[in-house]
C-alpha cells in the first residue's frame, strides 16, 4: 500500500497523540510525583526523607480535594524491605502516614485509596 502525504500526516499525528498521553508522572505543586489513581483521580506522593509520608489528592483535572473520610495505605520498598503504611485524612487534601523507616525521594510501592461513595482506588509509584 502507497502512503500519501495525508495518510502520513495522520499516521504522525495519531502517534503523537497516543505518546503524549503514555506520559509518565509529573511533578505536583507540593515537590512529589503526580500520577493516577483510577480514572477519576490523581494522587502526588511526597517521600522527603524522613518517616512521614503524604498524599495529596486530586480530582481528574488537578484539582485538589478534601480527604476527609479518606483512607489508605502506602506499600513501599526501603532498602530492599516491603512497607505497608496505614494513611489517614488530615487537612485540605493531604493523607499522612509514618512509615517505620526513613523513605527516601523515588522510592518504589504502591498507594491504595479508599474513597468514600467510590470505593478503592490504586496507583503504582
């Protein structure tokens, strides 16, 4: 089959598009790793190297929205040694969490949410 300059300009933009969205994560307003949880929401996990983790939560367009009746875990990897946090609510947006080790900026896991009237949602660090 004969490709024309249409059908390459197409054949282009459609893999644009499609790399555009295979994205991976980007840095959020609070200095850690914006990525999805689900389809309808975001989370940004900061790992600043001390015990504490946070969660910021946001709807599909970036907005930030209250974690009140919230929940979670955090399941991280330190070291070689799995991890699992119990997050809860505390103010505006943010869940927290105090990990048994300090958790360095990048570290690896998992967070699963419970959100309230959607039920558990997962996003993979």
């Amino acid at each position: 089959m004969q490709l024309n300059r249409r059908n390459l300009i197409v054949a282009f933009l459609m893999t644009t598009t499609i790399a555009a969205k295979a994205s991976g994560p980007e840095r959020g307003p609070n200095g850690g790793w914006k990525i999805d949880a689900g389809t309808r929401h975001h989370v940004e996990v900061v790992f600043d190297g001390t015990t504490t983790i946070q969660v910021y939560v946001s709807d599909a367009s970036s907005r930030p929205i209250p974690a009140t009746g919230f929940g979670g875990t955090a399941t991280i990897v330190v070291n070689g040694a799995t991890h699992r946090v119990p997050l809860s609510a505390a103010e505006g947006s943010r869940l927290t969490g105090t990990a048994p080790v300090a958790v360095p900026a990048g570290t690896k896991g998992a967070i699963q949410l419970q959100i309230p009237g959607v039920g558990s949602v997962r996003a993979v660090l």
